[in-house]
C-alpha cells in the first residue's frame, strides 16, 4: 500500500514539475485546414506523416500539432490517435540523428536544398517539434519523451558552426537559423518564430536550464530590434537575403505576430501585426481577395468619411437584412405599448407626449444587432434612449439590453447583442411633449458576413521643426483599442517613400517633439469591435514652443 501511495506522488509529483499550461497554437490550430493537409500527403504503416513519400520533420511536428488541437476541439478520438502516432517518427533512431556525443538529436533533411546538404537540420524544425511533442506528453503523460526534448533542445540551441542553429546576425544579436549555415537564406523571419515559440515552451517546461533560457531571452531581444529589417514602405522580405515575401507567407507572419501578442502581451508585436495587415490587404484589393481558399481574417480596410467630422467603417451590403412587410409601431404611453404587448387592440391615447415606444412586426423570423433609424426632422440628441428586449408574457418584465448608439443628424444607429427583429423594443425620452415618426429602418446582422479586423486612417503630410513640441489631436468614439504609428522623411523627399515601423507608435491625443525637421505623417490603426468605432480628423496643433 506505501509503495503504491509513493507511485502516486511520484506521479503527480513529475507533473507539477513539468505542467505549464501550453496556449494554444493559433498561428497553425486556426490557420490550417487538417483535412486540406492530409489531402497532398501520405502515410507510413505507423501512420507518420509523409511529404511526397518522404519524412519531413516540419510536416510531422506540424501535423502533430493540429491534429492535437482537431483532438480537443471535436474529441473524435481518430485525431487522438493520428496526433499519438507522429512520436513513431522521434522515438525512431533510424529516421532521427544522436549529435554531440550524445548530447543532441537533430532532425534530419536527407536531401539538398538551397545550397545546403543532406543532411542538414532546421531551427524552425527542432523548435516545431519541442511544441508537438510537449503537446504528446501533455496527452500521454508519456516520460520517455522528455530527454528526447531535451536533446532536440540542444541541437536548437547550440551554434550552427558546431551544427546547430544559433546564428549572429551583422548587428550582433542572436538569432534560431531555418536554414542554418545558409548563403542563400539568411535569418528568415517566420522560421525564426516557430524556432523561438518552441524554446519558449521548452523554457517554461524545463525551467532549470539556463543556458535555454538565456538563449531565449537574447533571442527575444533580437526579434524586437530585428522587425524593422524585413519591411519596405509597401511590403516585406522573407530573409535578410531580401528575398520577397509571397502573399502565403505575409499571411502566415501576421498569424504568428497574432500569436506573439497572446504569448507575450507585446504592444511591439501587436503593432507590427497591424502594419503587415494593412500591407496584405492593400495588395489584395484588386487580387484575389474574392478567393474563398486566401482568406485573410485579420484584414483592414481605409476608413470612409460619415460627416465633416468623423470617420467609420460602414457595415457591408451583404450584412444587410432583407425584410418584407415591416409594421412600425409608435406608442406614446407605456399604457399603449402594454396593451400591444398583451396583444390587445391598439388603443390610441394621446397624440403627442414626453415619452414613445418604438417596435418592429415582420412576418418572418430575422436577427440583427445592428440598425439605422432615419426621423423626420428630430434633433436626436435631445432624447434619452433606451432599448429592451420585449418579454414573452408579461410586459412589465422587459429586460432592457445593453446598446451603443450615434445621432448623426436625424440618423440614429444603434448596435446591440444579436436579437430577433420583432424581439426589439426602443423608448425615447424628452423633458417635452413631442413626435417621432420614423421614416425608413435599415436592419443589419454584422454575423452575416466577414467584417474587416481592424479598420486604418491616414494623416495627409505636415511639416514639423525639429525640437518643437505638438498635440496630435485625433478624438475617437467607442475605439479603445487603437495604436498611433508616425513615419518621417526629409522636406525634399516623399513622405510615400518612407516605411511605417512598429517602433515609432505614440499616444492617443499626446504631445510629440521631432528629432528633425521634416515631413510627418500619421496613421491611427484601430480593431474593428463594432459598427459605431469611430475616429475623427487628424489635427496638429501650433507649436507650443516655437
């Protein structure tokens, strides 16, 4: 009975130990279709992955991982098993390589590629495979593995020179080399960032290995300093190489920058995200962004102006809803409103009053969470409004609802969670007797279609002197989750020429002194949460200390 109780703590010991909450792996779990993957590959007799019939160490991390995260999203144990069934590849000494006497194991490439030769091992790849099999143990509690990572860790970590995969780059910084030892292909990004997201997990799991740790941190550092490297002012490179990003791979950055910002919290990689989204869907406009099989969710689109004052992003045609036969009802006491809800005849009881109800009747069931409301002449700003949901029997139990709303002349418009039509129920308010009629109600459901992830505006060029101090006035409404980025050039050069960096952000409505005379342009980059995020113009004012 002792020794059983001590198997048990020894168990449960191990796991304390090891357990760190793994976050999930967006940048592949929500990016790739399993099914699409498993359709231009095959497999072996133990159910490892193949690329065009051979082991590719990447794909079968790679697979690994989604097929972990198709596991506990649909607990269909078929994915379970086809996740479990890649660790034949890693446990297997014919197919992986023991490096530094022992002390590694590189995952090999048994054949030449872009200068390289067989066989060659990859930092993306060893990084890759510590995030699968942290996953396996995670599901297996499978101890066996656990100096496999280890010694894949060491190959990670240790410098290309010696087989590895850390290189330096020219300005002194370290970084996890794809392609290690490389002429062609230097310090690619995306590799670099698979590489690092393994020791990072690696790290956290194995937290008594310094060196580990040290590497990541140093690493880490380079990637902040290094972002600005790899963009020019309409796209990026995919190396220091300066070869071209292709549209897939810009895509694929911008998932993995998404998923730094959930690791790490880093307003840096948040705004990069934001400027290589602009990038994709600015060359994707007039491409092939109708392409159902390119989608790129987090997209942005150039806000439109909705007055002399302020800019939005309107709501898309295909978000509209299509009624037929809709029955405006406006009551002017909670008396007539009641006895409607009651289903009782309509009974008008005075004209005009300080108070009316406004509800919908369609024939048909339809949601929305969002509407527009045109009056007939009516200074909207003068009434208080508030929104319920009509209840199903009793009428005094209406349950008022949560809502935003803008007035934009006699224009109202109001988002609110989704709804049926004829569940919505609107009461206006007013020190003073009035009338209301509404003349047309436009009815959207924003679930309906895709709308942009965040929404841009950008600043026509001032000129600003160097060592004077301005406010850069931008007011904004309903939008907290903005970040104001500035690019400079010279007064005799193009303001276009010139690239938006991620490390020149600013405050909202803050106070900016230039380093150098010049042209200054500004760009407010904002996440899309809602049809009434608005942002008005771009203001500078005069020199505080001219």
């Amino acid at each position: 009975m002792l020794r059983l109780l001590l198997l048990v703590f020894l168990f449960f010991f191990t796991k304390l130990i090891y357990s760190q909450e793994l976050m999930r792996y967006s940048c592949e779990a929500d990016r790739v279709n399993i099914s699409k993957f498993e359709s231009t590959r095959s497999f072996d007799d133990k159910g490892i992955i193949l690329s065009k019939k051979r082991y590719h160490p990447l794909s079968v991390s790679r697979y690994g991982v989604m097929a972990y995260y198709k596991y506990l999203d649909t607990m269909d144990s078929t994915y379970y098993h086809k996740c479990v069934n890649q660790i034949n590849y890693f446990k297997d000494s014919s197919k992986v390589n023991v490096m530094f006497n022992g002390k590694g194991i590189g995952l090999p490439y048994n054949f030449n590629y872009g200068g390289l030769k067989a066989p060659w091992y990859s930092g993306m790849t060893q990084g890759y495979a510590i995030s699968y099999l942290l996953r396996y143990y995670d599901l297996t509690d499978d101890e066996t593995i656990l100096p496999i990572i280890k010694k894949i860790a060491f190959v990670l970590i240790s410098p290309q020179e010696d087989g590895g995969t850390i290189s330096t780059t020219k300005e002194g910084c370290t970084w996890i080399e794809e392609y290690p030892n490389s002429t062609r292909s230097k310090q690619v990004l995306n590799g670099f960032i698979n590489g690092l997201i393994g020791l990072f997990e690696y790290c956290n799991f194995f937290d008594n290995d310094l060196k580990a740790k040290q590497i990541f941190n140093e690493a880490y550092e380079c990637l902040k300093t290094s972002l600005e490297y790899y963009d020019t002012p309409t796209w990026s490179y995919y190396n220091r190489s300066n070869s071209r990003l292709t549209d897939g791979y810009m895509r694929y950055q911008i998932y993995e920058m998404k998923f730094l910002v959930e690791l790490f919290q880093e307003p840096l990689f948040d705004a990069q995200m934001r400027i290589w989204s602009i990038m994709l869907s600015d060359k994707l406009k007039n491409k092939r962004a109708h392409k159902k099989e390119f989608v790129n969710p987090y997209n942005s689109r150039m806000v439109e102006k909705m007055n002399d004052s302020l800019f939005y992003l309107p709501v898309s045609t295909q978000q509209r809803v299509e009624v037929d036969s809709l029955q405006i009802f406006n009551f002017k006491s909670m008396r007539e409103c009641r006895r409607y809800l009651k289903g009782k005849n309509q009974k008008r009881i005075k004209k005009i009053s300080d108070l009316a109800f406004l509800c919908f009747e369609l024939p048909q069931t339809d949601s929305t969470d969002y509407l527009k409301i045109n009056f007939n002449g009516s200074n909207l700003t003068t009434y208080k409004i508030t929104a319920y949901k009509k209840p199903e029997r009793n009428p005094r139990r209406a349950k008022e609802i949560k809502f935003k709303k803008f007035c934009n002349g006699n224009q109202l418009l109001l988002s609110f969670p989704e709804m049926d039509i004829s569940d919505l129920l609107l009461k206006f308010e007013n020190k003073e007797n009035f009338s209301l009629p509404a003349t047309t109600v436009d009815f959207f459901n924003t679930s309906k279609a895709e709308s942009p992830y965040f929404g841009h505006h950008i600043s026509q060029p001032f000129e600003l002197k160097k060592e004077n101090t301005y406010k850069i006035g931008l007011p904004v409404i309903n939008t907290d989750q903005a970040v104001l980025f500035y690019k400079f050039t010279p007064a005799d050069k193009k303001i276009s020429d010139t690239k938006w960096k991620a490390i020149n952000t600013l405050n909202l409505n803050d106070y900016f002194t230039p380093a150098k005379s010049g042209k200054f342009s500004f760009m407010l980059v904002f996440k899309r949460t809602d049809p009434l995020n608005f942002i008005g113009n771009f203001k500078i004012n005069t020199s505080l200390n001219n």
